[in-house]
C-alpha cells in the first residue's frame, strides 16, 4: 500500500492545520501561531526535513497529522528567528499556552509532550548533538562497581 501525501509540501500541510484549528475557545486577540509563509526559509525546509525524518522514523500518519506536524510547526510558529537559535526547552512554553488557552484536554497536552519530545531528538539530530539510548543512560551507577 502506497501513501499519496494530500498537500505538496510540509508546510502547506501545516497552513492547512492552522486555518482549519479550532479556535472558539481562545481568548480575543490571543497571540496564535505564524503560518509558514512569514518563517524565515530555513524554517521551512527544516519543517519538510522534520516530515520526511518522521516518514523514515516510522511514525503513524494518524499521529502525524494530529500531534507531530502541528507541534513542530507552532513552535516554529511562535518562534520566527532562524532555527539556530531556537531553544529547545523554553520555544515550547509559548506552544503549551496557547495550547491551554485553547482548552484541549489533558490528554491532548500529554500528547504535545510526546510530540514537542520526538522534535527536539529531531533537532539534537539537526545540530549533531549525540543522544544515547534511554537504555544506556544510566549505566553509569552500575559501572562503578566494576572501577577500582
């Protein structure tokens, strides 16, 4: 079975996520998300690499389309410097309240956790930084007993 993606690129998928969000429950004159098309370039081609890594990295459509790409893109969104300089912990706060001023469930927001996690292993890949497997990360402890 073949998959025939729906928009020509990531970033009219995401223009497409922004114009058809829900957004009744925003407060007036909230501060929302850019669209791509006011993003510096490389953001945008970042947000495409970030597609086809999530295409390679096996992950669901579903999921895709409803956490991963939409993540991504508000932090990008919020965040309109060229990716370089974006901090991968603080660029998410912006993207968790107006998450919240959205009022999605809780559920939804432990799924923007997931989500804004696989983005910044993308990111860490992006910018060479190693990360090791969760497996491997608390060894270190158990070594000691083996050093004199």
């Amino acid at each position: 079975m073949s998959f025939t993606p729906k928009y020509e690129s990531a970033a009219a998928w995401y223009t497409a996520i922004l114009k058809n969000s829900r957004k009744s429950k925003l407060p007036p004159n909230y501060p929302q998300p850019q669209p791509p098309a006011a993003w510096p370039e490389e953001n945008v081609a970042l947000l495409e690499r970030y597609l086809l890594w999530l295409y390679a990295d096996n992950a669901s459509l579903v999921s895709i389309q409803n956490f991963y790409l939409p993540i991504a893109g508000h932090i990008l969104g919020y965040h309109l410097q060229p990716h370089p300089t974006l901090d991968l912990e603080e660029g998410f706060q912006p993207v968790l309240d107006y998450l919240q001023a959205k009022q999605v469930s809780q559920r939804w927001l432990d799924m923007a956790h997931r989500a804004h996690n696989r983005f910044r292993r993308f990111m860490h890949q992006e910018r060479g930084l190693a990360q090791l497997p969760d497996t491997l990360q608390d060894l270190s402890p158990r070594l000691k007993r083996y050093q004199d």
